[in-house]
C-alpha cells in the first residue's frame, strides 16, 4: 500500500509540474511552435534546435546528438544535478507538497535518514540562533544590521541569528535535548579542545545561515562585530569548515530565494557579499546572489546555468579589489552560453551600502542597467595603462580569454583588442600565441 501511495504522489507532482513550464523556466529559449515546444538542447551542443517538448504526453526528447528523453522528473534531475529524490522534493514543494514517507531498501532507507538527521541539525542550530538573535543577547547584533540599513523583514527572510559570546550555548542546548555532538562536530558547528572538552564553533558572531538550492541550511557565515571604538580583533568573516555537506565552491548564497525572479526576469545578479545580497533582495532585486568568496568554480558556473538565466551581471564594489573580484569572477563564467556583464559602482561604494541610501537605489539601478559587455570593460580597463603596466594588463586579458570555448570568438575578441590599442592584429596575435606556449606544459624529451 504504502509503493501504491508513493507512486500516486509522483504522478500527482508530475500532474501539478508541466513539463513545458518547468523546462522553459530553465531553458529560456524554448518557443512553442505547433503543438510541440522546441529548443536547443540544453545538455549539448548545436546550432539548429533538436530538444522538443511535448505537453499532451508529458515528454521531452533531443533528436540531435544525445538522443535523452523522458519526463518532467528526469530533466529536474538531469538539469538540476539532482537525484531522483531530491528532484521529486523539490517539485512537490513548487507544488505546496512534502514529501510523504515511503518505504526504501534498508540500505537505502539508512542512507537518507542518516542525511536527513544532519539538515535536521543544522535546521535546529539555525532556530537556536535565531532564538538567540531575538534576545537580550542578540542586541549588539540587532543594531549591527540597523545601522546597516536591514529591517526585520529581511533579516526573517534570511534567517540571520547570533552565536552567543561564552562559546557553550550550542553544546548545553545539545547536551540538554540529547542532540549528537558528533555530528554536529562533523557539521562544523563544535570542536574539541586538547583537554577533551567540547565547546562552540562560533562565538559572539552574527550568524548567516546558508542554504543549497533546496532551501535546507548547509552551514553558516559568522560576522564578528567591533567592541565599541575598537577594532574587529579576528578574521572579520568565517564560514563554517568544508563538511560532507558544505563545499564552499559549490554553493550560492541566497541562490534558493532569488530562483523565482531569476527564472521570470532570466537575468541574475552576482553581488560580493552577504549584506550586499540581503541588501539588494531588500530594495527589490529579488535575483540577486554571492558566491562564497569571489572566484567562481565550474559548480557555480553549473549552477548558475540551471537557473536559466540569459543573463549575469557582476556587480561588485566600486575599488581597486571590486574590480579584480570582478575579473576573478568572470574567469569561471566565460564557458557559459550566456550574456555576461560588468556593472561600475561609484568609486568606493558597494551595494549593500549604496542600496539602503535614499538616492542608492537610483544610482544602483543606472549601474545595472548601464552595465558593459564583459570584454568592453576589459578594455576599457586598459585605457590608462602605459608600458609595463600595460603588458601586465594586457596578460590578464589573455587569461580570460583562455577561458572561452568557442576559438572563433576567442579569435574576433583578440581582434577587438588590437583595434582598441591601435596595434597591429598580427602583433597583438603573436603576443598572444607566445602567452599560449608558455601555458602549455613542456614536452618531455623522447
């Protein structure tokens, strides 16, 4: 009975999930043409569009070169990365259904009550910081974020808490409501010292829950405030250590609230950090998110391409180390089949500041939407740059341009650069080849 009643609840999340609205809310140029939906397909290649969509059976198929098809399950999972389960999760909740309990192998059944019980941890560490949060304790934190210009709405949306000062509020709690300590060791949230006693991870920080694109909290970014007229004393920022569930490379902050305005207005903003991002949500940029630190991986870039953006747009502070995150981010972007933009901030402003300001909103906003072309700004970073200097940046162009996929708009961007520094193309090419070789390993003698 209990097979019977979970494969009823698939077909009525299969039921409840068109296939043609799902799929275009990730492949953005699905267009319907007739009675089918077609596209290019997402999962190769190709200039002519093979990937169709069917509504009436509840189908998709590429008649191209992977030949995969099936239902509204199987692209979730194969687009989203997800497994069966969490792809199943994760259109029922779209559809205001939890998953019911079903019956698994044993093996199997371990496997994902073992998973379970660690979000289960993390989710009631986020609720005891946040307990914290709304008490006495958690006043210094409460007019932190005031002075920050985020109101309470914000900061419920993001679930912000405080990790208490004496660095056992976590453990007692635990100790007290029998909660593995093992566990949560492994999650990063307690360590034991060399005298064996278990204390909290952190301690007298602003806690920033951070969630995978599920919504399920994964671990936390600790903000450590100043003591008055003093400076911070310790790393301003830390993130909960690499766990079996928290791999910095691979998450996006605030990836699971903003996935709605991304997919309606396909485009997608990338800030520098958490307030920026809370700010930005605050004043109405709803797809805006941060990558944990500023260098984007192939799993950002991934899932940055799963939520079918058209386009990204990188704005970052308004200095000299904006800028260069801005180029560290573009280098993990750039194999993306999408439009990639650079915003320019005024000098010395970033947006979590500018964005609570009463004119901010204004100012950012023209920034946006003045935003460049990702290599028109390369080169306009060029333009005061003389000698050395200029060979320098020059070479950090080339390395971004290393990362293109496609040789033939590598080929008409070198171009470009050779017009824009009134240089010979040839010269600028031989630069360039030279630049090649000595990226490439040497060969080994026979």
């Amino acid at each position: 009975m209990q097979d019977l009643e979970f494969r009823q609840f698939i077909e009525r999340v299969k039921l409840r999930s068109p296939i043609e609205v799902t799929i275009g809310e990730r492949v953005s140029s699905l267009r319907q043409r007739g009675a089918l939906y077609w596209a290019c397909c997402p999962f190769h290649q190709e200039r002519t569009p093979s990937f169709a969509v069917d509504p009436r059976r509840a189908t998709w198929r590429c008649y191209g070169a992977c030949g995969e098809g099936g239902d509204v399950l199987s692209f979730v999972e194969r687009f989203d990365g997800l497994s069966f389960l969490d792809a199943l999760r994760l259109l029922a909740r779209q559809c205001g259904e939890e998953l019911p309990e079903r019956s698994l192998s044993g093996q199997a059944k371990g496997a994902e009550a073992a998973l379970e019980l660690r979000f289960e941890l993390l989710r009631w560490a986020a609720d005891l910081y946040r307990k914290a949060w709304r008490g006495p304790e958690g006043t210094a934190g409460r007019a932190y974020l005031q002075r920050r210009g985020l109101g309470e709405a914000t900061i419920e949306a993001f679930g912000i808490g405080w990790a208490s000062e004496g660095g056992h509020a976590l453990v007692d709690a635990a100790q007290r409501e029998q909660k593995p300590l093992e566990l949560l060791a492994e999650a990063g949230l307690v360590r034991r010292n060399d005298a064996g006693r278990t204390y909290d991870f952190f301690r007298g920080r602003v806690l920033i829950p951070i969630r995978d694109r599920l919504g399920r909290v994964v671990g936390f970014g600790g903000r450590l405030l100043a003591s008055d007229g003093e400076a911070v004393q310790g790393p301003k920022y830390v993130n909960t250590p690499e766990t079996p569930l928290f791999h910095k490379g691979s998450l996006i902050f605030g990836l699971d609230l903003a996935a709605s305005a991304i997919r309606s207005t396909h485009q997608l903003l990338v800030v520098e950090g958490y307030t920026d991002v809370m700010a930005a949500h605050q004043a109405g940029w709803k797809n805006a998110v941060a990558v944990l630190g500023t260098s984007t991986t192939d799993e950002h870039a991934a899932l940055i391409r799963r939520t079918g953006a058209r386009s990204v747009v990188l704005v970052f502070d308004g200095d000299e180390a904006g800028r260069k995150a801005s180029h560290r981010a573009l280098a993990g972007l750039l194999k993306l089949p999408i439009e990639l933009r650079v915003a320019v901030l005024p000098e010395g402003r970033d947006p979590g500041d500018l964005l609570v300001e009463p004119a901010g909103s204004a100012t950012f906003r023209a920034s946006v939407e003045g935003a460049s072309e990702w290599f028109d700004w390369c080169l306009a970073g060029l333009a005061d740059k003389r000698g050395s200097e200029l060979a320098n940046a020059v070479e950090e162009r080339f390395q971004l341009l290393a990362q293109l996929a496609r040789p033939l708009e590598r080929s008409s961007r070198l171009a470009e650069l050779a017009r824009f520094l009134a240089l010979p193309e040839v010269d600028v090419r031989a630069q360039w080849d030279a630049f090649e070789r000595a990226r490439r390993p040497a060969a080994r003698p026979a």
